[in-house]
C-alpha cells in the first residue's frame, strides 16, 4: 500500500506538470498553441519607468547603496588605486589610435573596461572576504526588494524597516542564488573552454573552429534558457512561507510562453548598465589620471575605486528594482500558460 501512494503521488506530479507545461520535447507545437499574452511598455518607456520610481524614491535607496558600500569596504576591501593606472594610460592612447587604425589597442582598453567593471582588476579575494561579500550582496538584494514591494504598495518605509525586516529569507534566497550559479555552470564551461582554444583551436580555423563555436553556444543557450526561467524565484522566494523549490517552480511557470521576451528585457537591463558605466567611469579614470598627473601628492588617494564601488552598489539597487518591477508586469497578466 505504501509503494502504491508514493506512485500514485509521483504520477499525479507528472500529469501537474505536463498540464502546467504544454509543450514536449523534440516535438512541433503550433503557433496558436504556444502564443500568450504579455503586454510591457517598450523598452526605453520601461527603463524609463524603473527609473522614475527609483528617482521619486531617491533618498532611501542611496542610503541602501551607500550602506552597502561602507559595508563592502569595511568587511571585503577596494581594490588599489596604482591597477588603474593601466586603464587609465590605456584609454588615453586609444583616443589618439582611432584615428589611425590600431584597432589592437583599442581591443586592449576594452577588454581591460570590462575587467574594471566585473571585478576583474581588483585584488584576489580570501574565502572569507567572497563570503561577506556574497552575504551582503543579498541583504541589498532583499533590502530593495522588499522597499519597493512596500512603496508600490502605498506604505510609508524607511531604511531602517528594509534592513530589519528583509533579511528573513536569506537562507530560502541563496538556495535559490545557489541554483542559479548551477544553471551557469554550461556558460562557465564555454567561456573556460574559449579560454583554452584561443590560442589553439580558434587559431588554425576550420571545422575544429566551427564545431567548437557550435558547442559554446549550445552550452550558452542552454544556461540562458535555465536562467531566465529561475530569475523570478529570487523576487518569489521572498513571499511570506515561500520555499526555494516551490518559488523555482512558480518561477518556471511563469515564463512558460514568454521567456524570449523576458530574456530579452534581462539583455536590455544589462546593456543600459554597460554603457552608464562606460559614460561614467571612464571619463573619470581620465580625469583622475589628469588630476594626479598635476598633484602627485594625492597619487596614492584610491578615487577610481571608491566611484566604482558606489556605482556597483547602485548597480545591484538598480538591478534588483529592474527585475523586481518586471516580475510585476508579468503577473499583472494571469493568462494560461501556453
């Protein structure tokens, strides 16, 4: 009797989610079958409307971004100001080398751009610094999440409210963060894999070339289709008695139909923070090069890396409103999956 539940249970899980989930493997499914309504404004209107909010609640979420950057400070470190200074005389010999054709150079500044921006530039963390730094990246995840959950729905908060009463699902919510690394893993795999045939296979061309991009990209696909059907678990999971699982699969649901437009407005929202980070940071390593150049007495004072730590604690408000005020135009649509 015992065995004939649990199959009993397990063939009702089956048929739930065949019913929630339409479509089959490896199988055609028709347009009209596969079409589901999701109305969004366009994507300049929706940025522009993350960022009203953000703007009309201004005080409270800097306040968010500052504590974060003390925090980050104080228990992780910045980086030093003297591994800017590549950057820096980098970007200045690539304003003089458009002009001639040496695209090398400028390949150079970028890839030493995107290192800047991602952490790459800065020093090697401990273990324990990556756990701080981990911790405190999901209480200002939770902190502004919870804020704007409250804002939008007409209460009077302050940040002291966010901080002491959004930490509540921080285990619930790496389990979900810890998925989502996992979901990562075949990109990861890609871009390790890039790494090791740059200098070989990428180098010789043909069929190897080919077959190795053709591989690369499947593994990106995949982790981009596994992503953009997990992120909402991180706004869901927040929900009073929401567990990680359950979130995940609500999550799954909800972009059944939708995930090509949903992915397309992740791709967005991190594209609009690429180019604000490159209008702002790199006038500003500039201008830091030029102002030490004149006083060198205040060479050793690290400028570039406090402006990039507060622009990534802004980042990661930004970001968690972006995808929070997604999530609710989303379900603000309750059509049937498709």
């Amino acid at each position: 009797m015992k065995f004939k539940k649990i199959f009993i249970s397990i063939k009702k899980r089956i048929l739930d989610y065949l019913k929630r989930r339409p479509h089959r493997s490896f199988c055609f499914t028709r347009r009209r079958d596969y079409t589901r309504s999701l109305e969004l404004p366009g994507y300049i209107a929706f940025t522009l409307y993350v960022q009203k909010i953000l703007w009309k609640n201004r005080k409270i979420f800097i306040l968010v971004a500052i504590l974060y950057a003390i925090l980050t400070a104080m228990l992780v470190g910045i980086a030093s100001q003297d591994i800017y200074s590549v950057l820096a005389d980098l970007l200045k010999v690539t304003g003089s080398n458009v002009f001639v054709g040496n695209w090398g150079r400028i390949g150079e500044a970028s890839v030493l751009y995107l290192s800047a921006i991602t952490g790459g530039l800065s020093e090697n963390l401990t273990e324990v610094q990556q756990v701080y730094a981990g911790l405190i990246t999901l209480l200002t995840w939770l902190t502004s999440v919870w804020l704007l959950r409250n804002i939008l729905a007409g209460h009077k908060v302050k940040m002291r409210d966010g901080l002491y009463s959004a930490g509540s699902p921080i285990v619930s919510t790496f389990a979900v963060a810890l998925i989502l690394l996992i979901q990562l893993i075949p990109l990861a795999l890609a871009l390790i894999g890039y790494g090791a045939a740059s200098t070989t296979i990428l180098l010789s061309g043909g069929v190897e070339a080919m077959l190795f991009w053709i591989a690369a990209g499947l593994l990106s696909v995949l982790s981009l289709y596994l992503v953009t059907g997990t992120i909402f678990a991180l706004i869901i999971v927040t929900l009073p008695g929401m567990y990680p699982m359950r979130a995940i699969k609500a999550s799954g649901d909800l972009v059944i139909g939708r995930r090509m437009r949903i992915l397309f407005r992740l791709l967005w929202m991190m594209l609009v923070e690429l180019i604000a980070w490159a209008f702002i940071v790199i006038p500003i390593v500039l201008l830091d090069s030029w102002i030490k150049g004149l006083w060198p007495a205040i060479g050793e004072v690290p400028i570039v890396p406090f402006v990039l730590l507060l622009l990534s604690a802004l980042t990661i408000v930004w970001t968690s409103s972006y995808i929070y005020l997604l999530y609710r135009k989303v379900i603000d649509d309750d059509s049937e999956p498709a």
